[in-house]
C-alpha cells in the first residue's frame, strides 16, 4: 500500500477500521488488516472523512477587502466590486485565489466549484486566471468552474457570445443569475440552450432577495423538467423563498424535489447581506434548509465569498460554515446535527456530479483525518485537520501538539 490509516472511526458506534490507499484510490476498508505500507499511520480512534466539498465559491473576489461595504447591503456590495473589478489584473487574480485555495486545502476541502465571472467591459481576466488555477493545482484540489454572467447576459450585450466562448475555454458548468436581466425567461431560456448545446449542467444564482415577489424559481423547476436536466441543475441563494408562506412555500418546494434542483445555502453571506432594511424583529433572509430537507430536495452547505465586499469574513473553512448554519437554521436537534455533515460531503459531491467520491473501496482517496474520535462531534468541535489527502497523496499534515498544564 502507499498509505496505511490504521484504527480509524468511519462510523460511530462500529468498530475501528484500517484504510487502505494504493495508486491514488481506495484500496480496502477492513479492521485489523495487518498491511504494510510506504507510510503506516494510526489515527488512534480520530474520525476520517470523505474530502470536503465547496460547493459555491467566488475565486477571483476572494480576499479583495480593499473598500469597504459600508452598509453592509448587497446593493452597496455590487457597486464596490464594480469599482474594484477593473483593478483586478491577472497576477492580482492569481496571488489572492491561489492564498484562497491554501486556506481551503488546509481545512480539508478536496474539490470546490468556482463562479467565475466575466462580461465585455472586463473580459476573461477572471476565468482564464482560475482555469490557470485549475491546471496549476490539479493534484491538491479539483476546481470545477462555473462560467457566470454576473452582470447579466442581455443587459450587457455581448455576454451572449462571450458563455458560448467561457465553455470552449474549459468551463465546466453553464451559470446563470435569472434576476439580473430584464426577463429571467428570456435568460433561462439562453442558459438552457447552452447546457443543451455543450451538455453541461447548470449553476443558478437565484432569487436572492429578502422578499419573495419576483421569484422565478418556479419558471426555472419547470424549465428543467421540460429540458430533461433533472439532477443536473443547482442553485444558490434562494433566500426569497424563506419569505413565502408555509403552504405555498411546500408547493414550490416539491416543484422543486420533482426537477431534482440542489439548492446551496449559503448563510454567511446571506445572514450578512439580508434584511438590512429591518429595524426590528430582523429576518435571517436564508433559504428554508429544513423544509427543503424534509421536502425532498437535495441540499448543500457553501462559502460563497470569503474577505470582500459581499463577506467581510470567512477563512475557506466548511466545517464553520455548518457550525453558522446550526443555531441559524435551527438545525442544533440531534436529528437535524445528523443531517448537516453530509451537506459539506456527500450531498455536494452529488451537486457537482462527482460519481467518484466517497468513503467506499474503489473510490477516489479524497480524505480528510480530524482531531476528534465521533463522528457526530465533527460539526461541534471543529477538529484540527490533520492529515488532508487528494488522489491518494497527503498534502496536508498537521504535526501540532498540545500539551495542558493543569
């Protein structure tokens, strides 16, 4: 073997087990095996985990707090990364991003998609620098990239040509932001045909606003069904259907299930930008996680922006994204704790088509061993990482000690 975890905790309440890495996979998951390998580690009864996944990530605006959102409005956070964007060069691209994926990488993120955006005024100085990215880091994170029209496709004439141009570059996924053009029909209908046309999946941001008057999110599951991309369609934000009422919200969601939509949370942003115009009684201005959940509907957990405008925090680490999303989508039951690991894992490896990922014999050696020895205490401790693997290679390994004096 190239790699030998011995006494490790998979399951809670199970017995301990050996994992097996060879040829960058999974070799064998067995207790006790007694195999030799070029490097024998015992985790001592710590917890592995799958590679985590980041689901919905802005690489290009990562770490670009320069001029501050003053606000703290989403309005006031579009007109400043307006300003700045024409300052963003490709070296200024590539040193924030590559800093970015660092902090992610040594928080036992494997794979993450990145938005990249793009439109006549700044051309592809965004996307071509990430696809560089994508290249340069290869063997320590897969990037997929999203090719996303941020200021709209027909309100910035030209954009219409530049998504058929982002896809022959190497973008992975077919973005859209339905709210930010005049009609999100039209904008749908252009998006879909894209997907059609190169047969990619699709990347929404969608309905992000406090209230719920101009959603589109039923056009949208509909639109998918009639185009056949069932499970192929993900979208994020989605914080105007926190705004509906109960009954009506549960249609929609169901809608939603039946076209098989991932729907991406994304609570440190959207805690950060929503309901700035309440003055009391304030709104959380997040997607309904539970009821979707319940509902049926595919769920992930993500980042979205990490130290600008949009979010002045965040440190590229999943594992505080879910602790935010405990208490602030009263998912603290032990039922519901159970539920949110996966919407960092399993559930955003589905998100993003990854039919090689998991903790299973044959999969890809995407792994993560953290400093805790339960699997349920992983979202409440926020364990040091201390040994990140990608493709069966250890690119992360944490030597801290710790010693108590009392």
């Amino acid at each position: 073997m190239d790699l030998v975890f011995k006494n490790v905790c998979i399951k809670d309440d199970a017995p301990l087990t050996d994992v097996l890495v060879k040829d960058g996979r999974i070799a064998d998951i067995t207790p006790n095996s007694g195999a030799a390998g070029t490097r024998v580690i015992d985790a001592e009864g710590r917890v592995m985990l799958p590679g985590l996944v980041e689901s919905h990530l802005h690489l290009e605006k990562a770490n670009a707090n320069r001029v501050p959102n003053l606000s703290g409005t989403l309005q006031e956070a579009i007109a400043v990364t307006a300003k700045l964007k024409p300052t963003f060069t490709r070296e200024d691209i590539l040193e924030r991003a590559s800093a970015t994926i660092r902090m992610m990488v040594k928080n036992g993120t494997t794979t993450v998609r990145a938005h990249s955006e793009f439109d006549p005024a700044q051309g592809f100085v965004g996307l071509d620098a990430v696809l560089t990215l994508k290249e340069r880091f290869k063997d320590i994170i897969d990037i997929q990239i999203v090719a996303f029209p941020q200021e709209g496709i027909f309100k910035a004439p030209g954009t219409d040509k530049m998504m058929y141009e982002a896809m022959e570059k190497g973008a992975d996924a077919v973005g859209g932001i339905p709210y930010n053009d005049p009609d999100p029909n039209q904008h749908m209908d252009f998006v879909f045909k894209l997907a059609r046309d190169v047969n990619k999946d699709l990347d929404f941001h969608q309905d992000f606003a406090d209230n719920a008057d101009k959603m589109s999110i039923e056009m949208l599951a509909r639109k998918t069904i009639e185009n056949g991309w069932e499970g192929r369609v993900s979208v994020g934000h989605m914080t105007a259907l926190g705004a509906v009422e109960p009954k009506k919200r549960d249609e929609v969601i169901k809608l939603i299930a039946d076209a098989g939509i991932t729907v991406m949370c994304l609570p440190a942003t959207d805690l950060h930008l929503g309901a700035r115009s309440d003055t009391y009684n304030v709104r959380r201005c997040l997607t309904p996680v539970r009821a979707l959940r319940d509902g049926g509907v595919n769920v992930t957990l993500a980042t979205n922006n990490i130290r600008n405008a949009f979010t002045p925090f965040n440190n590229g680490d999943l594992l505080q994204i879910t602790a935010l999303a405990i208490p602030a989508c009263h998912l603290g039951g032990a039922d519901d704790q159970a539920t949110v690991l996966p919407m960092i894992t399993a559930n955003a490896a589905k998100a993003l088509g990854m039919k090689d990922y998991g903790l299973e014999k044959g999969k890809k050696a995407d792994l993560v061993l953290v400093d805790t020895k339960k699997v349920s205490d992983v979202i409440l401790d926020i364990p040091d990482r201390l040994f990140v693997v990608k493709n069966g290679k250890i690119v992360i390994e944490s030597a801290r000690q710790i010693t108590y004096a009392f």
